[in-house]
C-alpha cells in the first residue's frame, strides 16, 4: 500500500510537470521546427508538432500522447526499467523527454547508455542545450542518485552535457580511476600516497570507492609535492608526481587516470630440502619505467606477492612488454634478501611460463641490548642493518628493542654486518659486526642526544626559508636517515646527532644544491649561503650561412676533480630540445665543471667551455660546422632487414651494457631503432666509438673503422 501511494504522487507529479512541459516548449518547438527534419524530430523525441493551438487536453487527444503517457505511467509503477528504455529508442515514440525524467527519478544506472545517446543526437541538432537538456539531467540525477547511495567520499557534481563531472573542492585532490580498456570506474584500487611538507614525510594508504574514486584531504600547510602510486591485481600499477620542488607545477584539485590491463608471470618459492615454502613474499621490480605523461609512469617496484601452501607464486599486473624482471625474497623463518637478484637472476620465459625457482635458506641469529650510559634499558630504540640504507631498491631488516633493550634478527646472511641504532632523545651509534653461529650479543650504549644548528641564506643576506637538509652519509656508510627543513628565519636544528661529522645536502627550487656539507656539534650554528642556479643561454647558428639552426638538442656533461673526462648525461628523456634557434638551460647541481653539447643533424656536435657553478646567468652562442652524421642498415642472418634493431654508440666514457638482450645502459648510451627497412642514423660522432646491436634474432658489434 505505501508503495502504491507513492507511486500514485510520483505519477501525479509526473502528469503535472508534463502538461507544463507541453505548454512552456511550444514556441521552441516551433524554431526548431524550422531547422529540422520531421524525421530528426522522431528521433530526439521532440514531441508533437501539430496544431499550436488550442489547450493542452486537445493536443493529448490529437497525438495519441494520451495512450503514451498512460503506457509510461504503467512501467513506472511496475519498475520496468528495460521497458522504459526501450521508449527511449522506439522511433515513434514521441514523449522520451517525460520518459527520461522518470528514469532520473527512478536512478537507475541501466538507462544511461540510451540517455547518453539521446543527449549527444539531441545537442548536435540544437533542440537542446546543456543547459536545458532532460536527458542530461536525467543522467546527473541518476549518477547524483549512485553517489549518494555509495557515499563516494562527499564528492559534489555538476551537470553538463556529458552527465556528471567532479566540482573541483580547495584543499582537496580528487582522484577517479578508470578502466583503461572499457573507461568504467576501477574500485579498490590500492593507494600509496606521500605528501611532504614540513621537512616531514606524511604517508597513507587507501582504495578507490565503487566509483572509482578517492579524495585526498589536505591538511595546513599544503604539501610541496604528492606523490602516488595507484596499483590492483590485474593491472599495471602507475605512479603519479604533482608538484615540484621549484614549486612550477601546482597542485590539481582533480585528475583522472586509467590502468591498463597487466600479463602474467609466476614460479614457486622452495626451502634447501627442496620443499614448498608457504607465506613468502615475493617482491617484484621491472627496471626501466614508462613515462606516460609528465605526471604518471608505469612502476612496479617491491610489488609484493604471496606464495600458497605449493609455495606457487603469479602477479598478473605486469606490463605486456619486458625485458626484465627482478626478484627479491622475504619470509620470516629464512635469511631475506637485502637487494633485489640476491641470488640468480631469472628468464623471462621461466617467469611467464611460471617454471622459475627460487630457493630460501636459513641464516645465523644475532641479538644484542640497547643501553644508556648508566646502564639502563632503553625501550622502542630502532635497529637496523644495512650500509647503505638510502638505496630504495635495497631492503635491510629493522627490528625494535623490547621493554629491557634486547633485540634480536633470527635469521642472518653470515659475514660482516653494519648495526645501526637510533633513540628518541640520545645520540645513534654504528657498529660493525660479523654474523656466524658463534657470534655473541652486541651491546650498545647511547649518550645524549647532540645538537646541531644551522641557518641558511641567499647571496643578498636574507634568510631562506623551506630549504630541505638530508643527511648524506655518516662514519662511510649512508646507514642513518635524518632530514628537516628550515624555518621561516632560514633556521634549522637537529638535537639527537651523533657527536662526531655528518655530511648533508641543501636543497631547494631557484637554487642551486649544496652537497656534501661536512656538520658536527657545535656551539654556534651554522651561516650558510645558497647560491642560485647557473643558467646558460644564447644561440645556435650555421657557420656557413650565420643562419639560426632550427632543429637541435642539447646534452649537459659535468667533470670531477683532476679527471679530464667529461660525464655526459646521455639520456634521452633529459636531453632538451629546440626549434627556434635559441637555447636556455639550468643547472641546479654542483660539481666542479659544467658543459654544454650541441647536437643537430646534418652538423657535427660542439662542447662549450667549462662553467662553474657560481657564474649565474651566462650568455654563450654556439657556431655548428656541417658535417655528415652515421648510417647503416641491419640485416638478419637469412638476408631479411632487421626491424627495430636496437643500434648503441658504446664509447670508452659511456660504454653499452648488455644484460639478457637488453641494454642496461640506455640513459647514458645514445641509441635507435631501426626502420622497416633495417636503416639507422645517428648524429655525427667527434670521439672513437663503437656500435653495438641487439635484436631479438642476436647481436653485433662493428668498430669505428
């Protein structure tokens, strides 16, 4: 009985609105009219267009709206929502506009498809516009109507002619993830998100809602940069970076992204007695991401996956093309492993076939106490191995000392291990230990915790504020994590270092870095001075004709110390590119010389003199002389061009890595593939060199001469 009375007001609503519907449309009918076929008014449902006078109830009669409005009253009540959808695409159905308003009514999300259709017909022949559009309502109203069902994160909407779209919110970044094969919401996608600001680290993890969708919050001050990595089973996971440190890029209030669908690798994890190892996790790496765009790139690195009771692994997030996987082990019955290929690497083929084997082995324990000065346990401190911490593609153990100061790692790689310890309010300490079967407990005994202080300053005296301080290294080893920013005075303070030098980096955007900064406890603070970057510009002209080059990149190199060779990054994706004659470039990161290579096609390349890092803005013009650039063609062994053959320039600075078929050096090594014809060219070359060629078919090498 409720539901029929309710029904009864609906459909009393309903009738109402439509008369008023009928009478406030005629006069925009009639424009229409004028401009359309009566076949495209079938088709969008525009309805009648016959006599424009006399009342309403007569031009029901003359139409037969009656009959339809009586069919579509009895749909709705039986919640037919095929049928009524079904009167959206009848071509002689007349009264779609009221059929579309009870479908946006009802929210049902199967009438979208056909509400889309006619909005779009609609749109294109005028009879409506964004504003006006039932059929955009229709679907706002029904998306409105899913949204709240589901509570997808409070996120508001708005109307427009594709239906629903976010309202951007300050404070806000408002993630939606589709589906990048079918463009349907992706749900429980898994999110790591980092944020940083306050020289801290905020970290958290969440999932996308039925829709797709998850909205960050962001608390005061807002962040310099997030940073997050959107990953589910059966998907390829994609890392996304807004904002920067030179603080260019702002951070979005929304942004849509799509996951592709990922293939599968798999293998089975064995102890030494060759026995299934259950509960293993196996963490995945595919070197070499793919930039996207310049916010997202493909990223799997420490993807973890379980092995079951057969101790049989798969992940089926992996991209379609690889050239290399890497692996590393983690269980706690068994020595893990500290960096990824510990042990043998694996074949491509033994991981899609799902036939690779890894086998986990059992170490030695090593346990020790962590006191104060007087003796006393300190509770919570952290322990942790490893001398080079600040690798991220290495994973050491960490433990935490218990309520007497004990601490002990069941299972250890034998041989020479770094033990570092930190405490809230004492100094950290290092030790070197050798792990065996005989090895007795280590103690450590922390003192106070020592105070180093620092103030940071641009070239004209005013203090800087925001300036990041990361400790490098500490007694050799990068094993001590610490950083901080600077104040709004420029001022920065550690109050639990260690009593002997640290060395640290300054960073921040519009300035150049300060490395290896040696610091230690003093009683003043540090004066410290950040210069801003170098930045060389000018112009690129022929020698020949004086004519700007139009077409033409460039390489930045640096040189160490007394080594007369230039390191040139070679990387294809920093290489910057012009077009208009003109050049500008930045240099952020010190060292003690800093070169500039011109490359265009049809010159041979020119380096510039050396600069260095405090000479500001510099003007310095290049003059290319002509010269003829390197070409070839690669055949296979039965006579057949080689199609996208990989050909590297390998020189004695920057020489190729071959690794499995793949070149482990492509960011320092200039290369090309070749056309469908086996052809190649490379710029012109001014230093001895090889070329080196990987294809799936095999390799060659061809010298200069």
């Amino acid at each position: 009985l409720a539901r029929l009375a309710a029904a009864a007001v609906f459909i009393a609503a309903m009738i109402i609105g439509v008369t008023f519907y009928l009478q406030s449309t005629e006069k925009r009918y009639q424009d229409v009219a004028k401009k359309t076929t009566p076949g495209q008014q079938e088709s969008i449902g525009s309805g009648s267009t016959g006599s424009k006078t006399g009342n309403v109830r007569e031009e029901l009669d003359k139409t037969g709206i009656d009959e339809e409005i009586t069919k579509t009253i009895s749909l709705v009540v039986s919640d037919d929502i095929d049928g009524l959808v079904k009167l959206l695409e009848a071509n002689d159905f007349s009264q779609k506009p009221m059929v579309a308003r009870c479908l946006g009514q009802m929210g049902d999300e199967r009438a979208l498809a056909a509400l889309h259709s006619l909005d779009l017909a609609a749109l294109e022949s005028g009879l409506y516009t964004e504003e006006n559009s039932p059929y955009a309502q229709a679907i706002a109203a029904i998306e409105a109507r899913l949204w709240e069902a589901e509570d997808a994160n409070d996120i508001d909407i708005a109307i427009t002619e594709r239906g629903m779209r976010i309202v951007p919110e300050k404070g806000f970044l408002i993630l939606e993830v589709l589906d990048g094969r079918t463009g349907k919401p992706v749900d429980s996608v898994v999110l790591d998100i980092q944020m940083q600001r306050d020289g801290s680290d905020e970290q958290l993890t969440a999932a996308t809602d039925s829709n797709g969708i998850y909205k960050i919050k962001f608390s005061a001050p807002m962040p310099r940069f997030v940073n997050v990595t959107a990953k589910k089973d059966g998907f390829v996971p994609v890392a996304m970076s807004f904002g920067d440190f030179n603080d260019r890029k702002p951070l979005p209030e929304t942004y849509v992204i799509s996951l592709d669908h990922g293939t599968s690798i798999g293998g089975v994890v064995k102890n030494e007695m060759s026995e299934p190892v259950e509960g293993a996790t196996v963490y995945l790496y595919v070197p070499g991401s793919k930039q996207r765009n310049e916010i997202e790139r493909t990223l799997i690195r420490d993807y973890a996956v379980k092995t079951d009771v057969l101790g049989r692994w798969k992940c089926n997030s992996i991209p379609d093309a690889i050239t290399e996987v890497q692996v590393r082990l983690s269980h706690p019955d068994y020595v893990n492993d500290e960096y990824y290929n510990a042990s043998e690497s694996p074949t491509i083929e033994s991981l899609r076939d799902e036939t690779c084997e890894f086998i986990l082995k059992r170490g030695s324990a090593l346990s020790g106490k962590v006191l104060d000065l007087q003796g006393q346990s300190i509770k919570g401190a952290l322990v942790f191995q490893g001398a080079n911490r600040s690798n991220s593609n290495n994973s050491y153990p960490q433990t935490t000392t218990a309520d007497d100061g004990s601490f002990i790692f069941k299972h250890c790689n034998q041989g020479e291990i770094i033990l570092t310890v930190q405490a809230a309010g004492y100094s950290p300490d290092l030790k070197k230990v050798v792990a065996s079967p005989d090895t007795l407990p280590v103690e450590f005994r922390l003192g106070s915790g020592c105070t180093i202080r620092g103030r940071v300053f641009d070239i004209d005296n005013n203090s800087i504020s925001g300036v990041t301080i990361l400790l490098d290294s500490w007694r050799g080893y990068r094993s001590l994590n610490w950083r901080t920013e600077t104040d709004a005075e420029g001022h920065f303070e550690w109050t639990e270092a260690p009593p002997d030098e640290v060395i640290v980096n300054l960073f921040k955007g519009g300035y150049m870095t300060i490395y290896n900064m040696p610091m230690s406890p003093l009683a003043d603070e540090y004066r410290l001075t950040m210069y801003p970057p170098l930045k060389i510009k000018g112009m690129v002209n022929d020698a020949q004709t004086g004519e700007p080059v139009r077409n033409f990149r460039i390489v930045t190199g640096i040189r160490w110390g007394n080594n007369p060779n230039i390191y040139w990054s070679s990387d294809q994706k920093s290489a910057e590119f012009f077009d208009d004659g003109g050049y500008e470039c930045e240099f952020i990161y010190p060292s003690e010389s800093h070169f500039i290579r011109i490359e265009a096609d049809g010159y041979l390349p020119q380096i510039s003199r050396d600069f260095g890092n405090e000479e500001g803005t510099v003007i310095y013009n290049f003059i290319l002389e002509r010269g003829v650039g390197l070409s070839g063609r690669v055949y296979l062994e039965d006579g057949v061009p080689a199609l996208e053959a990989e050909v590297i320039i390998s020189t004695d600075m920057h020489p190729a890595n071959i690794q499995n078929g793949y070149n482990n050096q492509k960011r320092e090594t200039p290369f090309v593939k070749t056309n469908e014809l086996g052809e190649f060219f490379l710029p012109p070359q001014t230093e001895d060199y090889q070329l080196v060629v990987i294809h799936d078919s095999g390799c060659a090498q061809v010298s200069k001469d």
